[in-house]
C-alpha cells in the first residue's frame, strides 16, 4: 500500500540538507506498506532503489541454493538496505521479506546518490552507519569459515540480542528456521543446541520467546568457535 510521507519525516539523517535537497529527495522517492511476509525486494533483480526502513522489521537473506539462504541481517527503523547499488551494481544482491508489518522508502539511487555528491557531512554520516554492515558480513564469513555449530548458533543469538534490537523481542518474528538460517545450520540442529544451551542455563525458551541467560558463557563460546 503507497502511503506518502517527507523525507525529512522519516530519520534525523535527513534533518539536516537544505530544503531544496530534501524537495528534491521528495520528488523521487515513493512510500510503500509492507504486510508481514511480502517481499519486499529479490535477489537478482533491476535494482532502481536504495529502500530506508521508516518502520518494522526486515529479513534480509542471501540465496545460496536452490532450497537454501543464508540470512545476513534484520534491518530495523533507520536502517538503509541496498545502498551499495548506488555505486556498483544494477542488481539487488540478496532478498528481502517483511516479517512484520513494515513502511519502506524506496528512493531512486541516482537522486540520492546526487544529494550524496553535493552534501560531503551527510554522505559521511550515511556511509559511517552503513559500514557496520562490513562488520557483520564479515562476522558471518568467519563463522562459516572456523566455527563448529555451537559456536554458529552462539553468534547468531548473539547479534538477535544484541543492542541494537533491545526492547524489541525478534524471536517473536522469527522460525526456527530462521534461526538456524542465521547460524548457517540446518534446522534440526539449532533445534538440537537451543536445547543444550537451555539445559545449560545460558537461555531461557517459552515458545517463540528467547532469553539470554549467561551472555558470558555463550560469548566464550561463540570465540572459541
């Protein structure tokens, strides 16, 4: 569902370009609702827009296979996906899914990237909040490099608890599948290690819900691999 916001509505990023920039991002850009569950992008498809995440939460996965993906990132309110196409690529790189229901800006990236090329702080500021995504890929590739399926599980309950997603319970909106796609495991076992760590007393699960117990412990564990 279209839905029409401003841009200077949407994040404290944009608070700052001048009003003619932001009439300017206003005019190429488009507002779109999401329900839980729609695509919101394919990997692999004509990439025309760097999408913002007004609102709700995004699953954003990597195919790898016919029948498997490898989830890469949960990307909140505030957060940007696609921002690279602007630079090097007429194709989104991964997919994205809505899995809850979600508002996304999708602004076209030549307009953006012309509001990049005039306003040098805010392009900074832009890419310094995209660059942590560098850090997660890489986290990701060490995991499936060295790390046995404890220590796969261990970091990816890790980065579903971490700061950036506090007083927002993700597990809520997440399978076991999901789960098991961000530690790069098959599902039966993720369901096998949640076990253990509960037995363990490093979390805690009542349903869908999932409680960190002993983040010390489990952070030994996701070190160690």
């Amino acid at each position: 569902m279209k839905q029409e916001y401003n841009i200077e509505q949407l994040a404290g990023c944009f608070q700052n370009l001048k009003t003619e920039d932001l009439d300017y991002l206003n005019e190429h850009k488009t507002q779109i609702s999401y329900l839980k569950g729609e695509t919101i992008f394919k990997q692999g498809a004509f990439a025309p827009h760097v999408l913002f995440v007004n609102n709700g939460l995004v699953r954003v996965y990597l195919q790898t296979g016919k029948y498997k993906q490898i989830n890469i990132q949960l990307a909140k309110q505030g957060d940007f996906m696609a921002f690279s196409s602007i630079f090097n690529t007429n194709a989104y790189q991964f997919s994205a899914i809505s899995i809850k229901d979600s508002s996304i800006c999708m602004i076209e990236k030549e307009a953006l990237k012309n509001i990049l090329l005039k306003n040098p702080d805010f392009a900074l500021q832009i890419t310094s909040k995209n660059s942590e995504n560098e850090f997660r890929y890489l986290e990701i590739i060490k995991n499936l490099s060295y790390k046995q399926m404890r220590g796969k599980l261990a970091s990816a309950l890790l980065y579903l608890t971490s700061e950036e997603f506090k007083g927002d319970n993700v597990f809520q909106y997440l399978t076991r599948q999901d789960i098991a796609d961000f530690a790069s495991i098959t599902v039966e076992s993720a369901v096998k290690f949640l076990k253990e760590f509960e037995k363990e007393g490093l979390i805690s699960q009542e349903g869908k819900k999932l409680i960190i117990q002993n983040k010390q412990i489990l952070t030994d564990i996701d070190l160690k691999g």
